[in-house]
C-alpha cells in the first residue's frame, strides 16, 4: 500500500478548515496537496491557514493540475452529488460531509458511481468516531443495557443556518443539516430501521431575525417507531443560542446509557452563593468532536490507503437522507409517515 | 381558623403510607385519625404502623363513626370518583391521588361536587411541591430562559404495575398511572394546553413476565404540539428496573433549563479502574420525591385550615387525564388526535 | 416509656431557631414548651415564631417555671460548661451544640454531671445523621473501600464569625467554631484517634474587615496522624463568601470514596455559551444538612424517652476539643503537637 | 528558521511513547528520527512501533551517528543530569521528563549548561498545557476569584513504581516520581513560592506487595505555607488501585475554582438500582492528559524552531525538586522544613 495519501480538499469554509487540522495537524499519512472553492476570498484565506499552494475555483481544475488520491467533500448539500460524481469518475475516493444529498436519486447516484469506480466511499458522521459514542456502541454490542427499547438523540446548535441551509429546496431545512447526526446515531445504536416517523415543528424566533423562508421552523421534535418495535426520539434546536449541545439516551430491557453531557471542560467556578456554580458548556461542535474529527479523518485515510470499506458509507447515509423526507412530509402534513411511502 | 386538621386516610396501601408519614411526623397541624381500606390486612397492618386507633372498610362507615374534616384519598383510580363524591358530599376536604379519574365525565363530577360543597379540592401532582421542581418554576416565571419553546418531560418506574394499573379499562395504563405528572408538568411550566398529541407505545418486557393484558405497553413516547406553539414529549418506561427516574429538561428563547438528575445521593465510590465510578440512583419516588410529599400535605392541610383554593386542584387533574385520553386514543388509532376529539 | 418529651430550648439565635424547627415540624414525640435567652428581643421573637408561650432569660428561671425532660443548648462556648451543669443537676437530658467546651476540664464536668445525673448528653453533631454521611459510614464499615489510609474533610463558610467566635480566649476560633464537625468526621470514618497534628493558618481578609482580634485567620489547614497510622487534612476556610461548602473524601486500601459535593440543587441552567452552566450552590448548613438536623433531633428524643445513650455523645465531643487544642499549639509553636500534649 | 524539528528519543519506556506518539501522529513540524535506550529489547521494539529507522543504546552514539536539534528525555531522573549535559553539549534543545534531577546541584549543573550552550530546555510539567488548566490559569490571572488563599493538588496513581521509583537514593521516591506535577502545580498557580512545608507519610500496602525498600511510602500529606501567607496541600497516593486520579481546588479571596474531575468519559450506565450509576474512571495518565502530552510537545517543537524561551523551564523543575527535598526533610525529621534549609 502506498505510504501516504495525497487529499484535495473541496470546500474551504468552517467544515472544511476542521477537516484540514485533521488532514495537517494530526493525520501524518495524509497529505493535504490542494483545495477548492468557489469563492475566492474563502478559498486563499483557507488555503493560506494551512501552506496549501495549490488551489482552484473548481473541482475540475484541480483535477487537471493536481495530482491526489482522494477528496474531502464539505460544500452544501446541493453539490454534493454532482462533486462525488466528478470525483469518483477521475478515481478519486470519497469522503463526504452530511447530509450526504437532497433525495434518494442522488444517494443511489453517488453510491452507484463510488461502486463502479471502485473507490471508497466515507459520510462524516464523525459521532461515531467519538470516543464517548464508540464505548457506548461497545458496551451496548456486549449487552451491558440489553436490547434497545427506546433511543432519544438531540443536537441544538447555536446559530441561525446560512439560508441554503434553511430553505427545504437547497437542504430539507433543519431535519437534515442539522439532525443528521441524530438520525444516524438512533438507527445505529437501536441496531433497527425506521418504520414510520411522525414529526412537529415550531418557529419561535424566525420573526425576530428576518427569516422569512417558506417553511422555517428552529424546534422539531420527532417520534419514531422502528422495524423491531423500539421506540426513538430526535429533537433539534436550531438557533438554540446557549452552546452547542448533542446528546443520547438509550433505554435497554436492563438499563439506561447516556452519551454526553451538557457540561464541557471541568473547570468549576463560584463566586456568588446567589448565582452558584458556573460550568463551561461546549461553544461548538468542531470543540464537542474533538477527537471524532481527528478519528474519522484516521480511518478515512486508512480505509483509502488500504482499500477497505469504511464503517460508515453510502447505505448509513441514504437512511439518514430517508428518514429526513419521511420527517419532513409527516410534519408538513400532519400525520405519522412509513419509510415505505418514500423509500 | 381551627389549629388542626383531622384527616382520614382513604387506601392504606403504598402511597397512602407516605402521606401517613407526612401527616404523622411532619404535618403538625394536621392529626391523622382514621383510615379506610377494603383489605383488613394491609388496613391494620398500616393503622398500627402510624399508632391510629380507627380504621374502617368503607369511607361511609368512618364517616359514621369518627369525626374528622379531610381525606386523602389513595386508592385505585376507578373509586376515585364514587370515594371524592362521598367525601364531598358529608363535607370533607379532599386531597386526591393522581391520576384524578378515568374520564372527564368522573372528573367534571367530582369538581362539580367539591365545588357544590365548599371543600378544598387538591391533587397529588407532589412534583410542583418539589424544591428543585418548584425553584424552576421560579425562575421559568422571572424570564430565566425566555418563553419554553420544547420542554420533556420523563418517568420512568421501576417495577410492574399492578393488573389494575395496566388495563385501560381500570386505569388508561401507564400514561395515567406514571405519566400523569408528566402530564401536569409540562403544561405547567410551558404555560399553554395541549392542543395535539400523538403517541407511540411498544411492549418488550411484557411476554416474559406473563403479561397479557390488552393493549399493554411498557414503552411510550408522547409528542405534543402546545396552544402556543410549542413543542413537549413525554417518555414513560415501566418496568425500567434500572431505578425511579424523574427529570426535565426545558428550552426557551433564551436558554435551557434542566431539573433533576439520574443521580440520587452524593455518595460516590471507585474501587476498579476497569468498573468506574459508582453513585447511587433514587430507588423509588417516596425517596426522589420526599420533600415534594411534605409540601404538598402542608400546602393542603394549610388551605384546608384557612379555606384557601390550592395550588393544583380539579382543572388541574382534569387535563392531565384529557392529555391521557388523547394520547391513548392516537396510539389505538395510530394519528395524531386533537384535544378538541376528546374534551 | 412516656409519649412525649418536653423541651425547652436555651438559645434563641440562628441554630436554636434551625432545632426549634425540627422540634415542632418534625419532631411529633417532642414538645417544645420553652425557650432560654438573655437578650429579650431575640428571645421574644424566636418564642413568637415558634408559638411558645413560656419565654426566659435564664435556665434557671426556666427551670423553676416550667416541667420539662430536656434541654437543647444553642448558646455560644462560653456558656456550654455552667448551662449543662445546670440542666443536668436538674435531671433535664441534654442535647448540647458544638464545640463541646473551651477546654478538657469543662468537657471533664460536663459528662460526669450527666453521668452522675443519669442525664443523656448528646452532641450536635449532625453530619453523622445526614443521610449521605450515614450511608458512608455504612459502606466503610462494610469494606466497601477497605482500610481508610487517607481522609480529607472541609468545612468552608460564606460568612464572617461574630466577635466572640474567632476570639481564642472564648471560643479557640475557626478550628472550633467551623471545623468541629471535620475533627468530628474525620475521627469516626477513620475509626481511630489522632495521634498528632500539625496546622498552619493564614490571614487574607481580617484587614478588609477590620478584625483585630489577635491570632485572627479566616484560612487553616491541619495535617494530621492517626494513631492507626492514617493520614488526615482538614481545611477551613470562613468567611469564603462563595456558598456552604462541606465535604468529605476518603482513600482506603481497596478504593475512593466521596461525600457530598459542591452542587445544591438539580436545577441547571444555561443561557450564554461565554458563560457556561449554572447550578445552585449550598447557600447555608441548615440548606445544606436539613435532614441531619431532622433526624439528629428523631435521635435524641428517642434516646431520651427511652434512656438509651445515644451514638454521639460526651466522649466524642471532647476528642474534637482535643484535636482543636493541639492543632491550636500547633500554629501558635509552629511544630507538629502530640496529641498526649494536651490529653 | 528551519521548517522541522529532528528528534532523538532518549528513553524507549511507557512516556517515551507517549512523547513518540505526538511526535509522530499530531506534530507535523517534527521528525522522529532516532531512539535511545540501553535495553536493546525495549529500544527495538519502540523504534519498530512508531517507524523509526536509527536507533541506540546510548546517546552519544546517536549524536555520532544522526543529525538532529533536539532530544527528548524520558528515562529514570538518576541519568537526567549526564544525559541533559551530553545534550546540551552537542547544541541539542531539550526536552526533560519531571523530576528534573535528583537535587539542585545536578538542576544547577542542567540549567548552566543549556544556558551556555544556547539550547531550550522544557520540562515534562504537561498540565501547564492541559486544557482544563490552561483555562484556569486564565481565569485566575484575569481575577475570576481573586488572590488565591488555599491551593489542593492531589495525583493518585494506579499501580506500584518500578523500585528505582520508590527508593530515595535514586528518585526521592513518590514526592518527586508521583507528585512533581503537584509541585509545580500549586506554586505556579498560587503565584508564590514554598516558604516552608511539612509532611506525613504511611506505609499501608508495601508489606503486602513485599516493598522492602527503606522509607518506603504510599500515601503522603504536604501542608506548605507560601512566601505570600497562602496555603497549599498536596497529597499523594500510590499506588491507589482505583484509576488516575489528579485534581485540584483553589479558594481565593471571591471564591472557588475546581479543575478536573474523577469522572473520565460521559459515558453513564444504570442497570440495577441496588447498585447505582456507573461512569469511566480515567484509567491513566496518557488517558486523563492526551491533549495536555500533545500540547507541550507542540510548545518544545515551536520553541525550539523558533528560539523562543519555553513556558516552563529549568527554574520551575528546580523549584518542584526543592519541594521535593523540603518534603522529604520534613516527614524523616518529623518537623516543618523551611525552603531556605535546602535552598
């Protein structure tokens, strides 16, 4: 196998300049030789962060200057198919960031070119990657809590949602930019597909901040019943503004695990017995996932360099896509949707 | 005003024993002297247990013969109504074990006969008698965390219900026998009615405990859209085995606010690296929820004494069990049902 | 053995109001039927908030007005020695506050009056009936940690003493006044008696505050050896004006083991990433050990009635007095002291 | 300056890879280039693990042998002062595993000779750049609790030290081995130096795991008194069998400051209520401190590239070792030891 794996990343924004630490700073068998993006500022600004002399406004410049091995895919969604497609037809294997496309079409598209080239194909669901999440998944393969019987994952993230991210045209809105990582972990750790999913929604702040997208909402709250019978729940709060916040709980036949926690770095204060104890709480996911990025970013370049499939790929990122379409009819309208009626 | 209240006890089972307690050793206002079970056992067993002298198998008959000016009532919730209307009608104060009743139709007669008579009327939601409970209230009302836009809310028991508390037709089952304080909390502290619910049950533990009640769960998920837009769920696991388990979490505009926790006493202990950390958790409610249980027999014994409406009463108690209504009719029918359907 | 036991409370200040309290909401065996204080004001109004009629400014007045069984002494060090004297020559059982006495003599006088009076003499030590302490007593001794090698204890409080109680000439300051619970601890989790100590003290805010009692130290930190060999801290630290902090930590052979915590209630909040989590911190020690101060009062109104001798009597109370002795010489000499120095 | 660091690794035990492991995996600007170690099995088998081509039993023959700027040295702290002077000798920055030597001539020696050879010399105190107490240094230097009064450090260390470890002629034992880090520690963050100290010492488990080394000790108790009047204690347990364990907890003038915990990942498991909650315990050091292992390296990579003085040098390893002395003065000598007397 060859000693190291040259990446082009696509994308120079906030998702990309993680994945470049990564590729930089903690993965010595990757070597980061170019990076893409349309805008230019962002893309020099970028490239200049990290000593990357090469970089292009389109993933096919690269190509036809560059030579690499693999690419790391962190644009919106609505490129991602289209990218994954480019790059899996020059050879390129694949990682790319969640949500993995807009529809099942696209996921099949991506998974039949990936196939069919014959390079690897990785979704960055870093969580499970995370130390926390990886002792969770193995205590629970070894039957410390007993069969999966009900399953609540929430993330609620500080920030309102560039509008790409928002509107459900470009993105499917919250559920999918957002949640993602919900879906994921549930079907996962409940070692079951969804069967039927029912959704609600709220907008409580969209007035307050202009949003004025069809369909906005920034609370959703979904109910899912999967194929074994197990219940699951996924909320998302989206701009929640008081930290970044992921966490799951898992009822089992003999216990309860919890993964995560509200409360960051353990360093306490109190200086006013009125007020009482102050906490960090985690500002951002790149801080949450720490590790999880660093590890993910491990395997993808092992996976790459040692052609083995990853442990998470396209058929863990069509499910997430599936459960967002299914969520999303159900809340707009109103009534419990099965996988099957969008499957 | 008198300076006490005589109180008869009306079940002489498990919770009646914790208000017998509250009475007895914290309640000095307030004088236990009788207590009325259908079972002799349990009724002597528990009368000798608080040292009280008069003890009968029917309401009617302690009526006849002890003087006294309230009740609690503790007994399975299908007497509620015939037990409530007696007390009433000979003029008794009445504290009333959750769930309040089986239908609206029970629960609209019982409050149209306390308020008929002129006697006190109070639920046993303890929880808003908790101080953890009661200090979120506190800062929930003082704008701590903005107007509630999600709020969960779960119980989870530890052992099987009795027979009578599983089977609708004796008690709606475990969304009325555990969740009812769910119920009342998370339109307490959202401030707004349920105005849709739909719910998902499953049955795990059922078939190896030999339970073939109709229409058992062990598992429920509920999702609530509120009059005001916003969103709860409630989550009920009984038998859960693993401990009592009680907790809240609540986000607004502003902030997040979370009351209890897994854990119960500050006892922690490490032995094995390779095990971790040990702390305990509540073993049952009388112990998560003891102050909760002393409150709220002072708040009632001192509205009995100065005739001072309580905190939670009737209306209270009426739409916890119209929430459970709802609820159980969107799992039987497998849609969400609108309060409108069942108010 | 008589039902009940007749009181009468000597101190009308701020402890005596937290066992008035215990004596007549959760005491029902116990009647509080007077109180004792030289100052009129504060005696009438703790008399009014408690609903006694009888009301003196001396125990002996006390004594020859009223018939009662016991006394619960609350007044400053001082007083300790002449009021339990008194109370016992009179045949009145005798709950006493810490610190015991000044010295051994008075602590000498104390248990031979009661003694010889038949009198029960228990000390307010109420840690040992908080229900946490309790259960680590409970799981020490059986062996849950194995031998303890190493225990540290803290008591920090929020306030400033009064005069008399960081004055050494009438109370031996800080080390007694504050730290009389952690000598106590220490010693009974241990299961051995000090063998020497050596303490060092500092001075941070007496200036601010214009203390000038010589020898003032709001800051103290004592090392001890036990005679079995163990080691042991004990931290002081008054006024820290953060919260009531009170814990304790405790290596033994086979493990660690942790009572109590910094953290108040369960009630978290977060609004301000920049901020992080907030939790109430113990805002005083009747907060902090409500249910110590309940069940230690169950506890010597049992032992009263029943003349039983209660877990926590003269004997422990001088040995705290002794530690405070000698780790006193030991910052005045600055050299560690034996306990046989003092004894 | 150059654009990489070439390093030769000096010591090829347990830390060594720790160091090996940041050199290779996340700093980029470093090389790992040559290992030394005089046990050819241990050299062999450390060299394989991380790659590295060029390996020796001493250091002198490497310098014959490779090109490189700097070493890092791991091994016992009797070899520290030839070791570091050989280094600093052939112009090679350096960094020095904690205890920095065996007494301050052999630090003086060390210090000198850096100096007049031009050469960074860090020492191994990684908590410095541990993330958790890096964030409290700042806090504290921007006045977050005011001037700090009281500082406890403890490290309690799972398994029993190798006997050149444990025994004062080739280590001064577990002071120095186990608990340097808490030397430095206490007086970095007070801001003052060790005035004086005492300390206590037991010997529980060394019979039982046949320890004859003289003075042996497993549980130990520093009281110190700072040049400022502040207080410090640091103790020390070895081993303790139950984890990692490094904590501590500093009260200044407006209030508390915690950092660290005994919970290690967020990973929470309940199973049975008769047993409680379970959570990881940080099993290690290299566990507990990964970031703060990666930052420190990164830290002598950037000094040492650019030139620049490193954070924590030779003074703050002479200081820890002169507390080390004090200490061991003090509990041999049964009194308190001032710095001065060793000094």
């Amino acid at each position: 196998m060859p000693n190291s794996l040259r990446v082009c990343l696509v994308g120079a924004g906030r998702a990309a300049k993680v994945h470049a630490n990564s590729l930089v700073h903690h993965t010595p068998k990757a070597e980061l030789v170019a990076i893409v993006d349309p805008i230019p500022d962002v893309l020099r600004q970028t490239a200049e962060q990290f000593g990357v002399q090469s970089y292009y406004t389109s993933l096919v410049e690269a190509i036809q200057n560059v030579e690499f091995d693999a690419v790391v895919i962190t644009t919106p969604t609505f490129t991602h198919k289209d990218l994954a497609l480019t790059a899996a037809g020059a050879g390129k294997h694949i990682f790319l960031e969640k949500p993995m496309a807009l529809n099942l079409q696209e996921c099949d598209a991506i998974i039949h070119s990936a196939t069919q080239n014959g390079v690897i194909l990785q979704l960055g669901f870093m969580r499970r990657f995370d130390p926390e999440f990886a002792e969770a998944e193995r205590r629970i393969l070894a039957g410390a809590i007993g069969q999966p019987m009900l399953i609540k994952s929430l993330t609620h993230g500080p920030g309102l949602p560039p509008p790409w991210a928002r509107d459900l045209t470009t993105s499917n809105g919250m559920l999918a930019e957002v949640n993602s990582h919900d879906w994921d972990t549930v079907r996962w750790l409940m070692g079951s597909n969804y069967e039927r999913v029912y959704v609600e929604v709220a907008n409580f702040k969209g007035a307050a901040r202009n949003v004025d997208t069809p369909n906005f909402y920034d609370n959703v709250l979904v109910n899912i019943r999967f194929e074994n019978g197990g219940l699951g729940s996924i909320s998302g709060v989206c701009p929640c503004d008081y930290g970044y916040d992921a966490r799951v709980e898992i009822v089992g036949e003999k216990g309860i695990l919890q993964i995560g926690e509200l409360k960051g770095q353990a360093v306490l204060i109190c200086t006013d017995r009125d007020q009482g104890l102050i906490t960090p709480i985690y500002r951002t996911w790149p801080e949450r996932f720490a590790w999880g990025y660093i590890r993910e970013m491990e395997h993808f370049v092992d996976s790459s360099l040692t052609g083995t499939p990853p442990k998470v790929g396209g058929a863990e990122g069509r499910w997430a896509v599936a459960g967002v379409l299914a969520g999303t009819r159900s809340f707009l309208e109103e009534r419990p949707v099965y996988l099957n009626e969008v499957l």
